[in-house]
C-alpha cells in the first residue's frame, strides 16, 4: 500500500488530487483524502497554523510549481470520469482499515508519516497485519553535498551554506540543520512510526545523497521513453531542471522517493527469508529514534502544543519526557540560532508491464488546442475593467457575470488572481478553464503574491485562517468538485514557459507562452490605455494584495484607475455589526478580505483611489440560496447559468448536511454582489454612504477592522439596494444566449475530441 504526503504540494488542499486521479486513472484501483493538511499536534480543525508546513515555500519552487507539476499535468495527463466529491472523497484512514483489515499488508511512506501514525495510534488491533514498513526520509549519519564551496578555494569569499549538514530543510538549515523534509513535516507522526514495533526499512539521506541524478542518467532517460509514464516522468525531471535554483542541478537533486521504491521491490522479491540485501543498496541495523522536542524537557514555555494550556498533555504523555521539550514553532525560530553564528541547534519506469494506455493527445484520437477568441472589431466598448480576485467559488460566479456583461458596458481586459486568500495560486488553471468556456481566450491572467504584505515568504500569519480541508482551501481549489467538469483551457499555469529577466534561474522551452505575473498584466493593460487617456475600473474581490503592491510599485497607477470597486470589509459604526472571520474568534469585527492581508487593505484603501466599498453588512442582504436557486430555476438555460445552478446548489447541500463543516457558503453567496452592482448598479435602486474611514492593523485581534474615524479615508459605501431585483438581474443576465458560452462542459469537449471536425 502506497502512502504519499501532501507536504511540499500540499495535495487534497489543491488539485493535486486531481492530479492524482489523472495519474491513476490508468495505473491504480483507488485515491483517497488524507488529514485535512494537518499534522498530529494540530488537532481536528482544518484551519490552524503551519509551524512544519512553513518551510515549504508557497509559490514558484515550491507548492504552486508541484501543485500543478510545472504545468504539465494539464498538458499531458488523461481525464477519467472520477473525481474528488466532497463528504464522499474516502478518507486516508478508511482505506487503510479496509485495505489492512483484508490480509497482510506492506506500506511505502514516502512524505510525512501523519496518516500512518494516526491510523496505528487509533487501530492497535490491526498492527499485526502490517508486515512491513519501508520509510523515504530522515538523516542518520549524512552530510549533505549541496551549497558546499568549491574544494579549490578558487572563490574566497564563497561561504558554505548547508554543506555537511545531516537535512536538507534548504529554507530553513541556518536554525534546524539536522532535519530532513519527511520527519520535519511531523515529527511525533515519524517517532510513533519508529516505535511500532512494526518493520522498518529507512531510506535516508544517507543512501540518497549518494546518488544524484547526473547528466550521463538525464541524457540516457531522455532516449529511453517508450511509455507515457516513462514520458511524462522524465519531462517533469526536465522541468525541475530548468526551474532548479543555482546552477548545479545535476549534483544536488537527486533519487529520492523513487529509489525507495526501487530497493523496496528488490527486497520483496527476494521473498520472506532474505534479510533485506538488494541490487541497489547495502543494508544495516541500527536502532533509531526521530527527535519530538528540544532540551530542556517538561518546560512549558508555550512552543509545545502537547502540553501548552493543558492539565493533561496530549495522548497522555509525560510532563517531563522526551516530547515535552521545546518545539520548533518556524524555520527562523530564535530559540535555534546559536550566538555569533554557527549551525542551528533544533533537530527535529520503461517497462511495459502495467504500462499507462494513454496520455491526453492519444485518450482523444481528434485532440485539439484551440483558443477562442471573439472578434469586437466596430463595437462599441464600454468601460475598461481589471478583476481582481482569490479565486473562492463565488469569485468564479462573479467572473462569469462578468464576462456575460454588455461589451458597450464594461471591457473586462484583465484578470488578476492572489494565492493568498481563498484557494491557492495554482487554481489558476481553473481561471484559464472559465475564460476558455466563455469563449475569451483573449483576457490575459496575471498571477500575483503568494503571501501577506510585510509577513515572511515561509509563514501563514494569516492565511491560516483559512481552512485546508473541507469547506476550505480542499473545495476552493476543486471548486467543489467540479472544476474538472468545466472544458480543459489550453492555457493554464506552466514553469516550462519561464524565462530568466522575469526570476527564473534559466530560460524555459516556450517562453513566449509563460505565466505572466499580476504586475505584468496591470503594466500591459495601462500603458495600452495611457496613449488615449483611457481609465480603468478596478474590482476586487479578495485580499487587496495585487491592488497595493501595484500601486507600491508604479506611483503613476492612481493615474490610470478611475475608481476601485471594493467586495469586503465591515464599516464598524455600531457594535452589532460583526465580521466573518469565524476561525479567528479574537477578532470579531474584521471581513475575511481584509484580514488576509490588512497592511495592504490599509494602503490601499487609505491611497487617493477613488474607492466605492460593498461591505459585509450589504452582502448579507442577498445571501438566501433558496431565492438565488429559484430565480435560476425560472430564468432562461445557458451552460453558464446551469453550471452557476450547479454550483450553488452544491453549496446549500453541502451546508446543511454538515453544517459544522460547511456553516460560512453564504460568504461565497455574498460575493457576487460586487460584479452585479459595478454591471448593473442602476437597476438595484442604490442607496450610498460617504464616510471617512480608518483600517487597523498591527494587532491580530483588530487585524483588518474598519472603523469611521473623522480624520480618515473619505469612501462610497453601499448601504442598501433592491435585494428582489438583485437576484433577477443575476438569473437575467446568466440566462442572456448573447455571449454564452462557446464549449459548455470538458463533455462537449470529449465528444468533440473523439470525432473528426
């Protein structure tokens, strides 16, 4: 039985899921879920902080790039009728009790050891059916070969960085040089799995650092790809390659999970007598353990979940044992640097049997990358409008409204996308799918910061809030699921399209084609409109990352914008009126948009911008999804407003069958208002509010609140509207057969792919 993590990409938070289901579509009999992105001291919510989970970097490099597999996943993997479904998606631990409870079972655990560790903490009476464990991660006696100097000493002011360390966290070995990615991800997880009394065979950076992947291997592979694994297995080596930091990829990435695999079927072939000698590694016994927590033991200063605010510790454990020393809580944790420099102290496929049937061209024998571009020559065109969003499943009904506009009313020339807030960046393929259904190829997508503004790269201040799991980043990046029920865009997210001038270490083989970047896009669309005096309309819907870092970086962009149309926050001008941050109890009054990056709410927000705000208390007057759902049900059927019927009745089913999962879809519901009051304001009978106003920051429990204060910001303030005639406007225009979609569902696409045109 194969056990892999979502560690470094994350996978049931993204559509690495589905990347999976792609995958095993025609290589494996089953997928399953695993613990909601936490790890064992992090307890059952979904939505809590990421002390281990932090060192893996959130954009390029790291979980946008293998969320996504540098691009290629799209590009290459088949589509089969399974998907993720939410509340039916089997849990990690269902399948490994059926699977365990049939018989005699061996694991590969090749990422962190969560699941196993729960399932043998939570099933004792099934350990005798696990045989063996075979276990990728950990150093023992290792020195890693990577950032070490020349040996002669031909630059003298290089300095070594994880040279000799026994790990290989690379962002984080200045506080922690002796941990490695698998353990670090959860270490009480890896010393439950060491001490089972099941097993184990490790892999460690010991073996693997002795083996990296040479230019003699990667010229050999690439003449030897006779199956479409073994295709789709080196081009993604390629790309890690031409995405690599530095330039000594070919002696510092090396065999790693694969070659776990490899001396584990070498062992089991050998049958039950032979005492572990494979054709690949030489074999010892030692007596290992992975290290919890940091001397001194039993001081409870606060770093140790297990103790920390408990009369009895977590799982029953000692006060003063070995797990009740300080924990690492961040890759810069200054309790793990050591004075005046120093090491940190913390530790913690060619064969053709069972070969794939097909890759995506060969699934379709009519397969075709077409980009739909609609032709407006000698119409008129109304405003120019850049949305920005985070992606959140009412973002996506939002952009079609959007895009079902009049052109002589709004101009959509851009979309600017964060991975910040509700879904992670590389969602943004879901974006590319939306645009290529209506039949706009044509809008550019600009993908923008990953992080909070003035919060660390490896961090999660305060997009932790957020939960991972269900009802969470799990449905936000699979739109509930149906996200591979829209038709598969030509475009999406891709490292094999970078280039150096814009942060990559090399040139990609299409760079024409690479993912442009939030402020590309912004600089593009502007300097197009400068020459005419044209103005833009902004609206966003989502954390105003992209809006503050734009107007940081071009001081002339207030120029360019006519007004900003603002979705979220909550004006505090009487006590009865709470936000929505309900994973954050301490702070009661801010909006979710605002509190996922405050400081950039309160520069932008605060700037010269013409700002026109629809706050929380404005959205919760169109919040009803039975009203929504029958102004649907009656309006006219497009493939646009069956899929937006699809969808939030999905919603209202997931609420109230587990309304503790799923409580907060009305805040999705609430998010449309914006895209149907900047198309169509006229028609809702508005009412606005000037007031002067002031965003907090600075402290987590006002992080994001808006308050009136008479030496404010002067902003617009919706107040309130025809919530009737909002709801038909919706269903009106979603039912409009102008500007409907030109290829409704991947359905259409398949049928159309599987004949000659």
């Amino acid at each position: 039985m194969l056990e892999w993590d979502e560690g470094y990409g994350l996978g049931k938070d993204t559509e690495t899921i589905s990347h999976l289901v792609h995958y095993y579509h025609y290589l494996k009999p089953w997928l399953h879920d695993g613990t909601n992105g936490q790890s064992i001291p992090q307890g059952l919510s979904t939505a809590g902080d990421c002390r281990c989970r932090q060192a893996i970097p959130v954009g390029v490099c790291g979980r946008l790039d293998i969320n996504s597999n540098y691009g290629l996943r799209r590009s290459f993997l088949p589509q089969g009728e399974r998907r993720y479904i939410p509340l039916q998606q089997p849990t990690a631990q269902r399948v490994m009790i059926d699977t365990v409870s049939a018989g005699r079972t061996t694991l590969f655990v090749i990422g962190s050891h969560t699941n196993v560790a729960l399932f043998l903490m939570t099933n004792p009476h099934l350990k005798t059916n696990i045989e063996h464990i075979y276990s990728m991660g950990g150093g023992v006696r290792s020195k890693n070969p990577t950032g070490c100097c020349p040996p002669d000493a031909a630059n003298p002011s290089c300095k070594p960085r994880q040279c000799g360390d026994r790990g290989n966290l690379f962002t984080a070995y200045t506080s922690n040089p002796y941990a490695e990615f698998n353990m670090f991800a959860d270490p009480f997880a890896a010393y439950q799995v060491r001490h089972s009394g099941i097993p184990v065979t490790l892999v460690p950076l010991d073996v693997t650092n002795s083996i990296p992947v040479s230019k003699e291997f990667f010229d050999a592979f690439e003449q030897q790809q006779e199956t479409f694994e073994a295709q789709y297995c080196f081009r993604s080596l390629e790309l890690t390659r031409d995405t690599w930091f530095g330039d000594q990829f070919y002696t510092s990435y090396f065999m790693w999970d694969s070659f776990l695999s490899g001396v584990a079927i070498s062992i089991m072939q050998h049958g039950d007598s032979y005492l572990g000698e494979n054709e690949f590694a030489e074999m010892e016994y030692l007596n290992i353990t992975a290290v919890t927590s940091n001397e001194p033991y039993g001081v409870n200063d606060g770093s140790n979940p297990f103790l920390y605010g408990r009369a009895i510790p977590k799982f029953h454990l000692q006060k003063a044992g070995v797990h009740s020393g300080y924990v690492q809580t961040g890759p810069q944790d200054p309790f793990c640097f050591v004075k005046g420099g120093g090491k940190g102290k913390c530790q913690v496929l060619n064969l053709h049997r069972q070969s794939g049937r097909f890759n995506l061209t060969t699934q379709f024998p009519y397969y075709r990358e077409i980009l739909y571009k609609p032709n407006f020559a000698n119409q008129t065109r109304g405003r120019p409008v850049i949305f920005d969003m985070d992606m959140s499943a009412g973002d996506f009904l939002a952009l079609i409204y959007l895009l079902k506009a009049p052109l002589e009313k709004i101009d959509l020339k851009g979309i600017l996308v964060s991975g910040n807030g509700w879904a992670i960046a590389a969602t943004i393929d879901v974006v590319y799918d939306i645009l290529h259904m209506m039949g706009r190829d044509d809008i550019p997508v600009g993908l923008g910061h990953v992080n909070a503004l003035g919060t660390p790269t490896l961090g999660c201040k305060y997009v932790k809030a957020v939960p991972h799991g269900s009802g969470g980043l799990l449905d936000s990046d699979t739109l509930f699921g149906l996200a591979r029920s829209l038709p598969r865009s030509p475009r999406r997210h891709t490292a094999e399209k970078s280039a150096v001038q814009f942060g990559a270490p090399r040139h990609g083989d299409r760079r024409a084609l690479r993912q442009a970047s939030a402020l590309e896009v912004w600089q593009s669309i502007s300097e197009s409109l400068r020459p005419r005096h044209g103005k833009i309309t902004v609206l966003t819907s989502g954390p105003l990352t992209n809006l503050a870092s734009i107007l940081d970086v071009d001081k002339s962009g207030i120029e360019v914008i006519k007004n900003v149309y603002v979705v979220g926050g909550q004006v505090i001008d009487r006590k009865d009126k709470a936000g929505n941050v309900f994973s954050v109890p301490a702070n009661k009054f801010a909006e979710f948009n605002m509190f996922l990056d405050p400081l950039a709410a309160k520069m932008a927000m605060e700037s010269n911008l013409t700002i026109t705000l629809v706050p929380l208390n404005a959205q919760l007057k169109v919040i009803s999804f039975k009203r929504i759902l029958q102004t649907l049900q009656l309006a006219e059927k497009t493939p646009e407003s069956t899929f937006a019927h699809q969808l939030l009745s999905l919603l209202y089913q997931l609420q109230r069958k587990q309304p503790k999962l799923y409580h907060h879809m009305e805040i999705f519901l609430g998010e449309l208002l914006g895209a149907v009051f900047l198309v169509d304001h006229s028609k809702l009978n508005p009412v606005m509010q000037r007031k002067l106003i002031r965003v907090l920051t600075g402290n987590l429990s006002q992080d994001g609140q808006i308050i009136v204060d008479k030496c404010g910001k002067s902003v617009n303030i919706l107040d309130s509207f025809d919530s009737e005639a909002y709801y038909s406007v919706f269903a009106e225009l979603l039912g409009d057969r102008r500007q409907s979609a030109v290829i409704g569902s991947f359905d259409e696409q398949k049928k159309m792919w599987s004949k000659p045109q």
